[in-house]
C-alpha cells in the first residue's frame, strides 16, 4: 500500500503541534524544577532557623582551611588582604584607593582637539 505524501498545510499544522508539545513538555519540567529548589530552600530555612534558636550561631562563620585557601588566593591575583577588626570580631577589606592607570582616560577628548581644520 502506497502513503500519500502530506501537504503542506498539514505538514504546518503537525509542526506546530509538535512545537505546541515541546514546549508544553520544557516548561512543565522547568516548573517542576523550580518547585524542587523552592522546597529545599524552604527546608534549609528551617533548618538554619532550628540551628539557630539551638544557640549553634556563635562558632567561626569560614573554617579555617578554607580561610586559608581564599588568603592564598588573594595573595596570588594580588588583592587586597581582609584585616582582622576585633570590634566587629571579622575580617575587614581595606578600601582601595583611586586608581591611578590611564584607563579611566577619555580619550574622545583627545580626537577632538586633534581634529584637521
């Protein structure tokens, strides 16, 4: 038995049906993922909320291994170092000064004065 071929009106029509079922079909997924996130950002708010009133806020916010691997880091690009601040007992980041480097430099000022008469 020999098919017909389709016709172009239904050829349309089933790609925009097939278009119609994907995206139906991506954001039913999409949905449900960020169902997902919401439940177990609601779950570790409670969590953190329990950790909390169980008086658990009181211990060192960075272990210390890490601390050490982000001074390191800091040292290798080069950036500035946190400075212990005893008052507010954590680290503090100096403030950088005005950059001195000829990037900030408006250079549409120079083409103008350099403009031929």
């Amino acid at each position: 038995m020999r098919s017909e071929p389709e016709s172009a009106a239904a050829a349309f029509t089933r790609a925009g049906q097939d278009a119609v079922t994907y995206a139906r079909r991506v954001a039913g997924t999409a949905l449900a993922r960020s169902e997902h996130h919401r439940e177990e950002n609601r779950e570790l708010l409670k969590a953190y909320g329990r950790h909390r009133s169980a008086g658990g806020g009181g211990g060192e916010a960075t272990p210390s291994a890490l601390r050490g691997a982000a001074q390191r880091f800091r040292a290798a690009c080069g950036l500035p170092m946190p400075v212990e601040d005893p008052v507010r007992s954590g680290p503090v980041v100096p403030a950088r000064g005005p950059q001195t480097s000829d990037d900030d430099e408006d250079f549409s000022q120079l083409r103008i004065l350099n403009r031929p008469t």
